[in-house]
C-alpha cells in the first residue's frame, strides 16, 4: 500500500505544481491538471490494481500535498471560494 501512497504524492504534487506554472488559461490548463491528478488511479483500473483501499491510499497522499501547494503557492482555493459564494448568490435570485 505503500505505492499508492508514494503515487498519490507524486501525482498530487506534480498536478499542483503543473498549475502553479501554467494558470491562465485556467480551462484548459486546469483539464490537463485534473487529468495529471487523476493519472494514478487510471493507472491502477488499467493494471488492474484498482480497488477502494488502493484509491483510499492513493488521495490520502495526494490530496494533503496538492491541498498545501494550492493554498500556499498558487494561494487560489480562497478566490475559487469567493467566486462560489457570488455565483450561489447570483443563481438564487429571481
């Protein structure tokens, strides 16, 4: 279990540093970091190696490093944030 866990850490920083790099713009190079994130557990379906334990493994290394870069490096996640509240708001008008 220890692979998937070095795994998620990999994809999760690289996936992260990828934006932090690459931002604008954010469509298209938000696909392909989503893509880089998710690299792993396609990975895994396609050796056939893919199970809940192995994908629990996989984000718990991934996400706490990719989670840090968002927030300290590319500093995004708190206007992401913002821009959902505005935009929660700006539906639920008449």
């Amino acid at each position: 279990m220890m692979v998937f866990l070095l795994a998620g850490v990999a994809a999760g920083a690289a996936s992260a540093l990828y934006l932090a790099y690459n931002y604008q713009p954010i469509l298209l190079n938000g696909t392909i970091h989503a893509a880089i994130f998710g690299s792993g557990l396609v990975a895994m379906h396609f050796v056939k190696r893919l199970t809940a334990k192995a994908a629990g493994w996989y984000l718990a290394g991934a996400l706490p490093l990719h989670l840090a870069i968002h927030f300290i490096v590319i500093r995004d996640l708190a206007q992401l944030t913002g821009a959902s509240h505005i935009l929660l708001n700006f539906l639920s008008f008449p």
